[in-house]
C-alpha cells in the first residue's frame, strides 16, 4: 500500500462529525500501514475544473473513440490532472455527510470531473467496463437522521448511488460506515453512535 486518497466532502472542517471519525480510520491505518502517503483532497476546498462545453465535447469524443487533439486536448488538461491523482492512488478513504438524502454537490462536481471514459470506464460489446480494479475503499458518512430502519432505507439515495457510481468504475470492494442519527434523536444517541461507528471505522481500517 503506497497510497491512500481520502476524498473530503464536507466544509465542516474540525466541527465536522464525518471527519471526526474518519480521524479514527486513518489513526489505525496510519499504524497498519506506516509508510503510505496520505493525500487528503477537499473538495470544498480545492478548486475543480467546470464541465464547460469544450469539455463535454471532449467527453463526447472519447466515447465516440477518438482521441483528443488541439483544443480539446488543451482544455482537458486539468480534467486528466484531478483523474490521475485520482488513479495515483492504491485505496480510497471517502469523508461524506449525507446532503439532501445523497451526496454533498462538491463531491457529485468531483464525480461528474474523475469518471470519464477510457480513464475510469469503457464501453465493450459486452457492455460498460470498469478500469479501476482490485481498488479497496472505505465511506464514512453521518446523517441528521436513521436510514437504518425498512420503513427509512428507501430514503438513504446516499449509499446506493455510491455503490453505483464507484462500482461502476470497477471499485466493488466498499466498506460503509454510516454514523446515524446525528441530530434527529438528540446530543446523547449522537455521542452513542459516533462511538459505535469510530469502532466499526477502526475495524475497518485494521483490515484494509
Ligand atoms: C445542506 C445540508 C443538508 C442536509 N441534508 C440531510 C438529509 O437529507 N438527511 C439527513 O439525515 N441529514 C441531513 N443533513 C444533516 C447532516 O447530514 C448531519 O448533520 C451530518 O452529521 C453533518 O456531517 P458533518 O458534521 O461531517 O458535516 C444535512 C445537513 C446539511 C448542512
């Protein structure tokens, strides 16, 4: 293991609760894995390139299989940059508080810029190909609320668009910890929780 990249997704900073328990995951993977570098990527902080329309229409021409030429090329540049850090990495932390049932839009903004054609996925006879393989990451989410429950799951789009978008890059190998309810139960079920999942997270880690 050379190389974690942990994805922060809330603006938060030390307030942050997600942050909080990711702080858990690292300690104990720093100590499994001594000599790795960690490169933290704050998404609310790092500024990420638009998808102007020159950039969609180099999107539009690795999926028509070409290959980005002039402009096209020029433009993508800082898209290929933020998708090689990306792809630098061995493993992937994930630091996300739930936002409207899903993902903070800074993270989705990270998203639309990393999973490209060619660089994350392609397109066979066979259907869509994930190129990130044999990849392992952890999420750390909390919620205000409990998706945790039949009557609530249906509600948490969070977790299962995730799933999807990182799956469909090739990256199947996911470990959730959700840390839930935060703020609908009240101060003491939150400090209860943010135990059990600091537990879970250092479990998690020292089997990564
Ligand atoms: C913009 C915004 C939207 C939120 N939307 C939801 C939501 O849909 N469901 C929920 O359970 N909590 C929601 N919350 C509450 C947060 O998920 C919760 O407080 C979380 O612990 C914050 O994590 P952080 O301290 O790491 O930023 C929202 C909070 C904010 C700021």
């Amino acid at each position: 293991m050379n190389g974690l990249l942990h994805i922060i997704a809330t603006p938060r900073g030390h307030e942050s609760r997600t942050l909080n328990i990711s702080k858990v995951f690292l300690e104990a993977f720093k100590s499994k894995y001594p000599g790795c570098k960690i490169d933290n990527l704050n998404v609310f902080e790092e500024r990420l390139p638009d998808l102007t329309i020159k950039r969609i229409d180099g999107k539009y021409a690795l999926l028509g299989g070409k290959d980005l030429s002039g402009d096209l090329k020029e433009s993508w540049k800082d898209i290929v940059a933020v998708i090689e850090r990306f792809l630098s990495a061995d493993a992937y932390l994930i630091s996300a508080p739930m936002w409207n049932f899903s993902i903070p839009y800074r993270l989705k903004h990270y998203i639309d810029v990393i999973l490209q054609p060619r660089y994350l996925f392609q397109y066979t006879s066979a259907g869509p190909e994930g190129l990130v393989k044999g990849k392992k990451m952890a999420i750390i989410t909390s919620r205000g609320g409990d998706y945790g429950t039949d009557d609530s799951r249906k509600f948490d789009l969070q977790e299962p668009y995730l799933r999807i978008v990182f799956g469909f890059a090739g990256i199947t190998d996911i470990a959730f910890i959700n840390a839930q309810p935060m703020d609908a139960m009240g101060p003491e079920m939150r400090d209860k929780k943010i135990k059990e999942a600091k537990a879970l997270a250092k479990k998690i880690a020292e089997s990564f």
